[in-house]
C-alpha cells in the first residue's frame, strides 16, 4: 500500500476525529463466572491522534515508512497509540534528545523506549514482568560476574587484545547482550552510544532505571500478541547447545502438533480467551505465560517453575528464583486442562528422576574436583585444565540438555545429546582423574580438550 498519497490520509481520518473516551477494562478475579468488578484494570484510551503525533506520523510515513507500515497495523494504533506517545519524553529525562524533524522545538524524543513507558498503560504486565528473571536476573552476567569470560578470553585479552580497544567489546556487544540485555549508555547528545545499542536483550536496563525490553516478543511496532504466544518468538534466545529450548519443542509431541497443524490454529482471541479449543497443544507460552483455564496470563516466566535446571546442580526453586513448590501446582494446572492427572505426576516425577540422576553425576565430578584441589592437581587457568573444561560442558551443555529435554519432553536432547553425552564427558574426565591421582602430576596436554564435540 503507497500510504505516501492519500491511504496514510484515509487512514488518520477514520481515526482523526477527535473522539476522547475513557474504556475501563475489566480484570475478572476468577475466570469462571462472573467477572469480580472490585478489581479493576483500567486503560484510558484516548481515541485519535493529536496535530503534534500527526506530524511524526507523516513525516515518518516518507522517512521511516517501514517502521509506520508496522504500527498502522497494530492493534494500539487502532486505538490511538501512537509514536508520540511512546517516543516523547520531557526535557529533563535522561534519555532527551531531538530528532531531526522535532529540532528546535520543544519537543523531546528518545529512540529508546522503557519498560517504564509502558507501564505507564500496562502497570499489570509491568509488575509481573519485573518479578521475572527475564528482568530481575538476564541483565546481570553480561555486566559483571563474567568480565573473565567476555572480555580476558572471548574479547582477546588473553592475545593482548586492550579493554580500551573497541575490538575487546565485540563478543559483548554482538553476543550476550543481544540476549541477555545490558546497561545502556548515553552520549554528551543524550542518544545512546555503540556498542550499548541497539540491542534487543531481554533485560535491557535503560537510562530512566527500568529494565526490561517488552518488545522482544511482540516485536516493535506491530506489539503483536498472536506473534508472542508462537514458540519462535522465545527462539531468538533458547536455542543453541546449552539450553536449546526451541529445538526440544519442535521434537516434542507438542511441537510435532504445531508444526503440523499450527497454521489453522485461532493465534488473535483476546487476552485471557486463548484457551484449548483455539489451539489443541501447547506453545512455550501456554506452558510458562498464558492463561489457560483458571491461571491467569502472567509475564513472570520464572513462577511457573519448580526446578532450577540451568545451573550446576539442581534445586527446588527458592528466594530470588521463585517458589519451587508453588511452582510446580501451577504448571501442572496448565496441564491440566489436556490430560489426566495420572499422565502429569507420571510425567513430572519422571523429570524428579532426571534432574536426581543428573545430580548424582555432578556430585561425583565435584568430589574428583576437590580431591584435585587439596593435592594442587588442578591448573589455575581453567580454561586449559581438560578437567576443569569437561567439568564446565558436564553441566552448561550436556548436563542442561538432559534435564532441559527431559523437562519438555524432548527425547533426541534427553537422550542423545543429553544423557549419552554425560556419561562420555563424565568417563573422560574420571581417566584424567585417575592419571593425575596416579602420577602425582597434571598430563602435558589433553587429547580429550582438543576435540571435545560438546
Ligand atoms: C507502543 C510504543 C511505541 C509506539 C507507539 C511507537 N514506537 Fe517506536 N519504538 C518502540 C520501542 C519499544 C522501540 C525499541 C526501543 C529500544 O530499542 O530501546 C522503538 C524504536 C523506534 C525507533 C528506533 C529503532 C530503529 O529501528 O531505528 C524509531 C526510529 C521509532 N521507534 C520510530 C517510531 C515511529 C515513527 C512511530 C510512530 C509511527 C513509533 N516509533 C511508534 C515503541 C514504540
Ligand atoms: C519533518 C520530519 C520529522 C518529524 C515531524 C518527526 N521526525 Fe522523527 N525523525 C525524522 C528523521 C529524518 C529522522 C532520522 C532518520 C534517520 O536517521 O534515517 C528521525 C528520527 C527519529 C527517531 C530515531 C532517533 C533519533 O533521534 O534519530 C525517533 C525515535 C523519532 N524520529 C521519533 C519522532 C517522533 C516521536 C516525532 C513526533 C513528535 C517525530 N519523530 C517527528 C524526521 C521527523
Ligand atoms: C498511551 C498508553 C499506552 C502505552 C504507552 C503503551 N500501550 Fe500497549 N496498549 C494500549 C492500548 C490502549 C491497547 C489496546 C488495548 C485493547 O485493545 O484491549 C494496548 C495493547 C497492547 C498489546 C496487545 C496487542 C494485541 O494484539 O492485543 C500489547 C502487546 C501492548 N499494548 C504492548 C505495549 C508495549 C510493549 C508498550 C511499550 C513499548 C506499550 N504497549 C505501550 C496502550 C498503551
Ligand atoms: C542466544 C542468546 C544468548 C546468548 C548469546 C547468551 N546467553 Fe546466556 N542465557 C540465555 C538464555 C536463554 C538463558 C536461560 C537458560 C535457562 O534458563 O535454561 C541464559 C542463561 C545464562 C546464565 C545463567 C543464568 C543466571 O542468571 O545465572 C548465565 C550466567 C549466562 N547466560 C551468561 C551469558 C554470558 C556471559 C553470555 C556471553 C558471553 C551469554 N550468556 C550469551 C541466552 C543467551
Ligand atoms: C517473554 C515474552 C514476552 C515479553 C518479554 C513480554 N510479553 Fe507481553 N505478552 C506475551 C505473551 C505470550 C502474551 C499473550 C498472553 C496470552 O496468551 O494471552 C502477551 C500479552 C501482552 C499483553 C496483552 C494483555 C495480556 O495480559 O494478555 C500486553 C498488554 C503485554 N503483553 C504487554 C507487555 C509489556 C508491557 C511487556 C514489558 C513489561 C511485555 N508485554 C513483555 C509475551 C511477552
Ligand atoms: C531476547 C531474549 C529472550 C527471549 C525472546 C525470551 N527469553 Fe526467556 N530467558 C532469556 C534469558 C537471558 C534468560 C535467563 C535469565 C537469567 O539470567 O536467569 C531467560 C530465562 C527464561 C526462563 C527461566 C526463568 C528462570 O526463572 O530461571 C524461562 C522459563 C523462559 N526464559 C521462558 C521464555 C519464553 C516462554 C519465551 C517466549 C514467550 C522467552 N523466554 C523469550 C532470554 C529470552
Ligand atoms: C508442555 C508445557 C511446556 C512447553 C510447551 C514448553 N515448556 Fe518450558 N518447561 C516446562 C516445564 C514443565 C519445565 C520444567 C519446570 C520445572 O522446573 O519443574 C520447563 C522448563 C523450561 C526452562 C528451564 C528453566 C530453568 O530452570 O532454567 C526454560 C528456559 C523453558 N522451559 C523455556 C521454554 C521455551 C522457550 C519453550 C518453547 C520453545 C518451552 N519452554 C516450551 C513446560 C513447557
Ligand atoms: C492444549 C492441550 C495440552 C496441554 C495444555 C498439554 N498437553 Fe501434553 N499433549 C497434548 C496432546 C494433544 C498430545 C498428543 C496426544 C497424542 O499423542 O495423542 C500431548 C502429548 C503429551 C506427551 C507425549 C506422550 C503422550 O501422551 O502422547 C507428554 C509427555 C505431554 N503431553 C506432557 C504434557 C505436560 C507435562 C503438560 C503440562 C506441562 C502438557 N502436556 C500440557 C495436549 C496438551
């Protein structure tokens, strides 16, 4: 569509009469029967566009027309949402700058838009949001527990690669924080600086203080919620060798449901309607977000969870990452609403039973690992330690597949590269074990290091 002559026009005029209306949204407190009006969720719509956002809107149609072709088709412009809104900041935000076309008024705008801002009109999602570890905890390795990583190893340290080189920044910049997100700093001009941004991480932290990107799945400016609730909008980060999500789903009898018959699936039906019927298997955001029968939608993808299966040992969530046991109830409401309760404790003390193997596997490789350490086996470098590397794909990259693959059904990762990988890995590291007890020394050089697959 050329919006360039006159479908831009037609467009703002169905909406540019300047209607204001006030449209309370209700929240119902349970979702069977009535809805409980004492608890209100309200938005205020305010229906058409004022002169000012017209102006970005036009101009950006010839400028930006692909950005403006996005948003026209969601479904916040069609309730007067607009750049103005989301863009427009005052004078004394942190993030003020001017873009050309607003130069020398007063008006203010930033290319970074918060979680804050949006929670200016969804203080729920924002809420819940905050709680997760998609906010609270993704930020926190890329700023500091791994500067030895990023920055000494992968950034060429080591080769004498200096931190003030902006090569150095590289693995960071085009790598973790992608995913991950990261603190993003301004320049004299109050506009963002290389290698801060752009980035689409997950837990962004933006000058105004919020942290968390919400437009890493429904993507900007579309802000579209069927696109969200497909598996491949969480596969821009899950995927890979350590917690290859989107892989196990797409092997899973669920993922084999939606890959063959997803396309007649119903993707739209409002919020907190999306329910079995619309879709007959679920996606990554039926399991983790949506609401489905009695459990609302929530955006804390850490609440519905009761193992902790990313780090070195597994335990039943607490503190910081969630409430393991409430956890467990909830994800296995979702369940709930296809299967028996039979089938779901049957499946889930299956997951018990592999999160307590892989446990067992990683207790013995950390009682070789102290053994090494009281009788100075170990190399301080870890990195050119086969011991101390074995150890680390043990549990980042086998160790996780198993228990990630058993947790959603994922038999090739449970097993081939899960489980059969482990036992390799464990083996190898036990015949170094076992010559450096044997000789009193650390081998000259590791064959196993040199073409370790993991
Ligand atoms: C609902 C809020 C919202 C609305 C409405 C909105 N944007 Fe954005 N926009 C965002 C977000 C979020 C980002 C990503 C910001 C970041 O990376 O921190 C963004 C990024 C941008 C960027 C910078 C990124 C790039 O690709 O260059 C431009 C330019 C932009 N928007 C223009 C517009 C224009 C023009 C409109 C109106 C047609 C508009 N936006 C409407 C939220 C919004
Ligand atoms: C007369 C044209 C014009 C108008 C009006 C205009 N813009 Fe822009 N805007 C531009 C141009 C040109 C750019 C730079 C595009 C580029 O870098 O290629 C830009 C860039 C931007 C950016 C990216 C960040 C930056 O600072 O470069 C954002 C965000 C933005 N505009 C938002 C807005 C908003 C919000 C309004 C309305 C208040 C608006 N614009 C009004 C022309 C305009
Ligand atoms: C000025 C208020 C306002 C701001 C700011 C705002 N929104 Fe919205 N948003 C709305 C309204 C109004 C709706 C439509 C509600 C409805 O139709 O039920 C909406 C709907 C949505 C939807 C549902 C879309 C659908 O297909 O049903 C998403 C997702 C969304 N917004 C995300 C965001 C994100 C992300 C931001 C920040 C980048 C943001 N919003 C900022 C007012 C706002
Ligand atoms: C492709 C996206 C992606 C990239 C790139 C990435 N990560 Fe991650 N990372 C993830 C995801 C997704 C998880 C969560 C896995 C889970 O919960 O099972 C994660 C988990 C982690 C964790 C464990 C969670 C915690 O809070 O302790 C750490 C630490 C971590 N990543 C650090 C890094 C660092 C440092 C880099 C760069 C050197 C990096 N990641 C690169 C996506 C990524
Ligand atoms: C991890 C992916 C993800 C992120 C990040 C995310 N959302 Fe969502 N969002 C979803 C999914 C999935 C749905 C649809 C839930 C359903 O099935 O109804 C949704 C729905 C929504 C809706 C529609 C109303 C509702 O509650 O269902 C709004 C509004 C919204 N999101 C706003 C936001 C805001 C604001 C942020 C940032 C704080 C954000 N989202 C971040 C995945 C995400
Ligand atoms: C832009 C990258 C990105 C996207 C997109 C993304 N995630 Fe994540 N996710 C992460 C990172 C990074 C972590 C690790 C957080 C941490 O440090 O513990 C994570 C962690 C998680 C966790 C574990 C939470 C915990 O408490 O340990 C779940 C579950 C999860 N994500 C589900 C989803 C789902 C479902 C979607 C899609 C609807 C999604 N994610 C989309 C980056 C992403
Ligand atoms: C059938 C429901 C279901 C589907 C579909 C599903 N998951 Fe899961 N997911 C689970 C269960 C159950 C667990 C393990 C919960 C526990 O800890 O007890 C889990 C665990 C996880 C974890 C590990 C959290 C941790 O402890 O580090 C991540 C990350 C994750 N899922 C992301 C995703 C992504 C991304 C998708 C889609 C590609 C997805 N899930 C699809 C049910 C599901
Ligand atoms: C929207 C409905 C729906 C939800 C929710 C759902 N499943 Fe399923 N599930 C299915 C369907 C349909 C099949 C395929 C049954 C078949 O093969 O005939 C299936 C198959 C399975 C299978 C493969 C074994 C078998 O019986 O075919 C397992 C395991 C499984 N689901 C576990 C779970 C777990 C655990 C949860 C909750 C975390 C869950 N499912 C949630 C619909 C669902």
């Amino acid at each position: 569509m050329n919006f360039k002559k006159r479908p831009l026009g037609l467009f703002l005029s169905t909406l540019g009469i300047i209607v204001w209306c006030f449209i309370p949204i209700q929240a119902s407190g349970k979702k069977t029967g009535f809805p409980d009006l004492s608890k209100t969720k309200q938005i205020e719509i305010k229906r058409g566009f004022s002169p000012e956002a017209i102006k970005c809107i036009e101009c950006h149609a010839q400028k930006t027309p692909g950005i403006v072709e996005s948003w026209k088709t969601s479904r916040m412009a069609h309730t007067g949402v607009s750049c103005y809104d989301c863009h427009v900041v005052p004078k004394s935000s942190p993030m003020a700058s001017q873009c050309e076309g607003v130069r020398g008024t007063n008006i203010y705008t930033s290319p970074m838009v918060s979680s804050k801002r949006c929670g200016k009109c969804h203080p729920t999602e924002v809420h819940q949001f905050e709680k997760s570890a998609h906010a609270k905890l993704a930020p926190r390795p890329v700023d500091k527990k791994l500067v030895g990583l990023i920055y000494e190893l992968e950034g060429g340290g080591f080769i004498g690669v200096k931190r003030t080189d902006p090569k150095n920044w590289a693995p960071r910049a085009t790598g973790c924080q992608m995913c991950h997100g990261n603190k993003i700093e301004l320049g004299p001009d109050h506009k963002p600086i290389k290698n801060t941004w752009p980035q689409s991480g997950i837990g962004t932290v933006y000058p105004d203080g919020s942290i968390g990107n919400c437009v890493v799945c429904h993507t900007r400016h579309s802000f579209d919620i069927a696109q969200a609730r497909k598996p491949e909008a969480c596969a821009s980060c899950h995927l890979g060798p350590d917690h290859p999500d989107i892989e196990i789903y797409y092997e899973s009898k669920h993922g084999q449901i939606f890959l063959t018959q997803g396309d007649k699936w119903r993707w739209d039906s409002a919020p907190e309607t999306w329910e079995p019927g619309d879709y007959t298997a679920p996606t990554c955001a039926t399991c983790h977000m949506s609401g489905i029968g009695d459990l609302h939608t929530t955006h804390n993808i850490t609440e519905r969870l009761k193992w902790d299966l990313v780090h070195k040992k597994s335990v039943i969530r607490t503190g910081e990452r969630g409430d393991g046991y409430k956890g467990e109830k909830l994800m296995e409401k979702v369940c709930a609403n296809c299967h028996s309760t039979l089938h779901t404790k049957q499946f889930m003390s299956s997951l018990d039973n592999a999160v307590a193997l892989y446990n067992t596997y990683w207790d013995g490789a950390t009682k070789m690992y102290n053994d090494l350490k009281a009788k100075e086996l170990l190399k301080k470098d870890k990195w050119s330690d086969g011991y101390q590397e074995l150890m680390y794909y043990l549990w980042h990259h086998t160790g996780r597949r198993a228990r990630q693959g058993a947790a959603m059904n994922g038999a090739d990762y449970a097993h081939w590269h899960g489980f059969f990988q482990i036992f390799q890995v464990y083996k190898d590291m036990q015949a170094i074990y076992n010559y450096r007890i044997k000789h009193n020394k650390i081998e000259e050089l590791s064959t196993v290091m040199s073409s370790a697959p993991y």
